[in-house]
C-alpha cells in the first residue's frame, strides 16, 4: 500500500483528499502545517506528498527547497496544490524539487492520474538507479580482475623464487632482495589500483570483452591530476 502524506492547512482540504485518497487504496498520512509537514517527510519517508504552498510559518515552496536539500527524501515526489497559484510561484516550486503541480479545485480522476504518474516515476527511477548500481559494481570487479591479475601473478612467481633459493644449501640473500623488490612494486601497484577505484565519484567505463566493460581508470588518474593541480 502506497503512503501519501497530505500538507494543508485548511481542515476540510485535508478531510476530502484523505476520504478520497483512502477509498482507492492509499494510506494517507496528514499535517496541518509546513513544518509539521516536513518533519513528517522526514520520520514517515510517504511514496509522495501533497503539499499546499499557501501555509503560514513554512510555506509549500519552503517545505520543498529543505526536500530538495536534504539527500535522504529528495527522491520523494511532491505535488504542489493550490487555488491561487501564479506562474512565478509554480515555476518555482518546479524549480524547487515539486514534481507537478495540481490547482484547486481539482478533479478526482486527474488527481489519481497525477499521483499515479508521480509515484511510478519514481520506482522507474529508482529501478534505474539500482540498474546502474548493478552495472557499475560488475564493472569494478572487471576492472579489479583484469588490472590485479598481471602483480598477483609477479607476487606469486616471486614467492615461488624464493621458496626455490631457500631450499638450495648456498642462499644468495641479493636473489632474495631482488625477487622481494618486485612483491613490494607488484603489491604497490595493486595498492594505487585500489585507490583510483575506491577514489570513483562519476564512474566512466570502457568496452572489454563483448558487451562486458571495465572501469576506465585512466579517466580516474586524469580527473585526480586535475583536482592537484587545481
């Protein structure tokens, strides 16, 4: 069941959208004024919210900028209601983070479809959003597979080496350094490699096998330098 939270200060507005609301199927949760309203986006997280823009104290406008501010409920979508709406006041609220808005009086049956849209936009988004998670994470092990593979294997061949001198009776400790010098570069390069991925804030990737891709890393590195000498 989908959770609507409805922000109006008017009583008999609140009263006929929860009516309307609840009979196909909605929990509705209310508020009464902005402030109340925002702290109720915050601590209930509703699938949508119909918000007033003319309230005293915190206005609709002022409740969607701290919505569109705040990491953890920007997603939520909000339908701007009002009966004396100006086009400033809704571009604004546009402007804003709302996502439509509905002028009073409104119909039922474009309310619903209004809502309806609204909260199916945002699963899409949502879906899309884990999608690209998804991708991204397959991108990375790719990438940590294919760069790693090639020091792991030094490391493993220099261990090899040296368990191949110690069993010899004259140990020749400069061999030994040599093969150890190069575990110490090979564990340095996956170092730095696990750094440039860990350092990703706008993943780009890069064709490697077929429709499988990696992180491109060097846009990484070109992105860092760019950061230093800034």
């Amino acid at each position: 069941m989908k959770k609507i939270l409805v922000v109006d200060d008017n009583l008999e507005n609140v009263f006929l959208l929860q009516n309307r609301l609840e009979k196909d199927g909605f929990d509705v949760i209310t508020a009464y004024d902005g402030r109340v309203g925002l702290e109720k986006i915050r601590s209930e997280k509703p699938d949508l919210v119909l918000l007033d823009i003319m309230m005293p104290e915190l206005s609709g406008l002022d409740v969607c900028k701290e919505v569109a501010n705040d990491h953890s409920i920007s997603d939520i979508p909000i339908i701007l209601l009002s009966a004396k709406v100006t086009a400033e006041e809704t571009e604004e609220g546009l402007k804003a983070g709302a996502i439509d808005y509905i002028k009073k009086p409104f119909n039922k049956i474009e309310l619903l479809a209004r809502i309806n849209s609204a909260i199916k936009f945002r699963e899409a988004k949502q879906l899309l959003i884990e999608a690209e998670k998804i991708d991204t994470f397959a991108a990375t092990v790719v990438t940590a597979n294919h760069k790693i593979k090639q020091p792991l294997t030094i490391i493993k061949l220099s261990l090899t080496g040296i368990n191949r001198l110690l069993n010899k009776d004259d140990i020749s400790r400069n061999e030994i350094k040599s093969k150890l010098t190069y575990i110490e570069t090979a564990v340095n390069d996956i170092v730095k490699i696990l750094d440039q991925l860990n350092s990703i804030e706008i993943p780009k990737t890069s064709e490697y096998l077929g429709k499988i891709r990696m992180i491109d890393i060097d846009s990484i590195q070109q992105q860092t330098n760019k950061k230093i000498f800034k």
